[in-house]
C-alpha cells in the first residue's frame, strides 16, 4: 500500500521544513496542505523539499492548481476547488487527485477526469469529530465501482492497515498519526513495518 503524508496545515518555513527529511524515504506522496501559505511561499517550500531529495512524482499541493502547474507537481482538490473536468482542460498533463466523501462523488470525480480518490474519513477521528466515519463497508464499495486508485484517509492506525488493504484500496493518508507524534521519524516506521 502507498503511504500518503499529509501536512497539517502548521509548516513554519523557518525551521519545520526539516522534519520532512528524514520521512523521504517511507513516504509515497506528500501532500502540501498548508492553507495558510502564500503561492510563492508554497511554491519556497517545494524547493526546499526537492532540495531535501523529494522528487516532484512524490509532491501534491492542496487547492494550488496554479501552484501546481509553476511547481511540476500534483494537486489534490476539494469539494471548495476548481471542478477537475475545468483543471483537467486547462492542465491536462496535471496529475489530479480529488477528495470524495461519497461513491457518488467517487463516480464524479472519476468521469471528470481525476487521476486518483482521496476517500473517507474511515474511522472516528479527531480531526472530524461531528461528522459520522464512513466505515470500511463504503470504502469497499468505492473501490469495487470506480477505476481509480483509491487512496483512503481518516483514524488509519497502523493495527488497521490490513483491513484497508483487504478493501483492494491503493493506500492510506494520515496526518496526525504521524506528523502529530513526538517522533514522526517512529511513527512513519512503524506504518510502513505493516504496509502490505
């Protein structure tokens, strides 16, 4: 399964960038979800991690779609985006990801264009604590009825990654499970000890 890191939204340019270093090896993608950053500041933090030795394949920018395009990497969108048929026409060299929260948007995004789907949140998480998890049953169901790698997200644990692979998901996206802990070089390594 491919591990997807996503950033969580609190990257100081002057001294976080460097946790990223150490984490290139066990990390697949890195999602760049950092709002809070300007165009040119995200577009800074690009070089700096391709400095790190990042290669561009591994980098996806939230929302950015002009980030992007300037960076050479790809982009994830959300339900507050550009539609990806719109990106897709404009950049269709763009490698496109979309976050869907239903099979129905699955089967939107795919018939857009989307190269990969962002799906969840599986299980409970803190970072959505009003909103009901959507359970592995309806990750399954994505998967089974779209082309598209399936990439799932929300309260993914290490001890629940072999049922999300039994699902046939393309991997998983964890933010806080591994850039929240005291040790995000530990906790990367014992993801990937499971990843099947």
């Amino acid at each position: 399964m491919r591990l997807h890191l996503i950033t969580t939204g609190s990257i100081d340019l002057r001294d976080k960038v460097e946790i990223f270093r150490p984490l290139q090896p066990y990390t697949d993608q890195l999602h760049l979800r950092e709002p809070a950053l300007s165009a040119g500041q995200l577009l800074d933090l690009i070089d700096a991690l391709l400095a790190q030795g990042y290669s561009p394949d591994q980098l996806t920018v939230h929302d950015r779609v002009d980030v992007a395009h300037v960076g050479g990497i790809g982009v994830q969108l959300t339900r507050h985006s550009l539609r990806v048929r719109d990106v897709k026409r404009h950049f269709p060299n763009l490698t496109i990801g979309k976050s869907v929260h239903s099979l129905a948007e699955a089967l939107a995004a795919e018939a857009e264009g989307a190269d990969r789907l962002l799906y969840g949140h599986i299980y409970p998480t803190s970072s959505k604590p009003d909103l009901p998890s959507r359970g592995i049953d309806a990750l399954k169901q994505v998967v089974t009825f779209t082309t598209k790698p399936v990439i799932a997200i929300g309260g993914i644990t290490p001890d629940r990654i072999p049922e999300i692979a039994a699902t046939g998901a393309t991997g998983i996206a964890v933010l806080s499970g591994i850039l929240g802990q005291t040790d995000p070089l530990a906790a990367i390594k014992r993801y990937q000890g499971v990843r099947v």
